[in-house]
C-alpha cells in the first residue's frame, strides 16, 4: 500500500494456539477467540467475556492446531447495537459464538476503528 493510502501497511502477529482437549469444538474462520488455558483458545464465550484473538481456520477437532491473530486490525461479526468509534472504545465477547458486542460498561478491548453496519462488521485494533 502506498504512502497516504487509508490504513496503511498491514502488521500482524500470528501465534500458534490449540482447540479445547475435550468437549464440543465449532470454530470457524474469523470468529472471536478467547483464552480458556496456556495456548488453549475456544469462541464458546459469555457475554463481557474477554476477546484474546481472531481464529485464522476452522475446526472441530479436539486439540486441533489453530494460527489466531492477536494482534492487528481484526475484522468480527458483532451482535447487538453497533460499536462505537470514537478512539476510546473496543469491543467483549458476545453469547453468540465467535462474535463481538459493544461492553456494557467500560471501554472493552481494543480500539474500534471501522464499523460496516450492513455487513455487521466492526473492524477493531487488538
């Protein structure tokens, strides 16, 4: 991307994680992750939950290897009234698997720097 071009150069860090040893496992591509042990990353989540990371595969299996994004603008499909953007704000689990929600309270993680209310999409600086 050249000089001046809106967002810039693209950085990201990827780091190795695994799906959950046991129990039921449906992450998909792109969803919200968080953290449930060392390395160890699931898009089962609560509400307020907070977000480690974006799921660059899928998977069903247990124990599965899994590239999860945790640091970059990461793109989540939100749940509910759209985020805000105003340089303070970022984004929590929702209840629905794999997406984001605005915090109810607080700032929440991140920094939110684009939503796509057509799409659902709020683009977010972890």
């Amino acid at each position: 991307m050249a000089f001046g071009d809106i967002g810039g150069a693209v950085t990201e860090l990827v780091i190795t994680c695994k799906s959950p040893a046991s129990g039921t496992v449906n992450i998909l591509k792109g969803d919200a992750v968080k953290l449930t042990g060392a390395y160890t990353v699931d898009n089962a989540t609560s509400a307020e939950d907070l977000i480690f990371g974006q799921a660059l595969a899928s998977t069903v299996e247990n124990g599965a290897a899994i590239p999860v994004k945790v640091r970059a603008v990461c793109l989540f499909a939100y749940t509910g009234t759209a985020p805000a953007v105003d340089g303070a704000k970022g984004v929590l689990a929702s209840a629905t698997a794999g997406k984001v929600k605005a915090p109810a309270a607080g700032a929440g993680q991140g920094v939110n720097v684009k939503v796509d209310t057509g799409s659902s999409l709020v683009h977010v600086l972890l």
